[in-house]
C-alpha cells in the first residue's frame, strides 16, 4: 500500500480547474470520505476515490464544496 499525500494544504487559496470558483481549504481527507449516493449524484467527472479530496469554503459566499484534488489548482491570483 502507498502512502498518500495532499498536494494542497489547509489555508491554501484554490481555483476549480472546471467550475472557475475560488476558494479556501478548510479540510483534507487522503481518500473519498463521502457516501456513495453523493458520489453518484455529484461527482459527474468521476475523480479517483483513493486519491485526496477537499473541502473548500468558496469564496464570498457560505458555501461549502468537496472536491477531489485533480480538480484543483493553487489560486495564482493569490500569489501576486
């Protein structure tokens, strides 16, 4: 069995590769930590379950996403 290890941590600024939302990373979980039905009905793109997921607090809003890691990438805005 491999190790698995988070390419984003907690507090980073993100961009949604596919939805073009910010957001901030609230909480990690190595592997899909959610229920079946959820995957079914949400996750459209089908991201692997045994890599890193994400919740995300999106950007000016309340809202709260779980999102795999693919579909993520560092906020380059953020870092100017």
């Amino acid at each position: 069995m491999s190790a698995l290890k988070a390419k984003f941590c907690i507090g980073q600024l993100i961009n949604h590769k596919l939805f073009n939302y910010r957001g901030i990373i609230v909480g990690v979980d190595l592997e899909f930590q959610n229920s079946d039905e959820w995957y079914e009905t949400m996750a459209r793109s089908r991201p692997p379950k045994d890599q890193p997921w994400y919740h995300i607090r999106v950007h000016n809003g309340t809202r709260l996403t779980y999102v795999a890691e693919r579909n993520l990438e560092l906020d380059m805005i953020a870092l100017n």
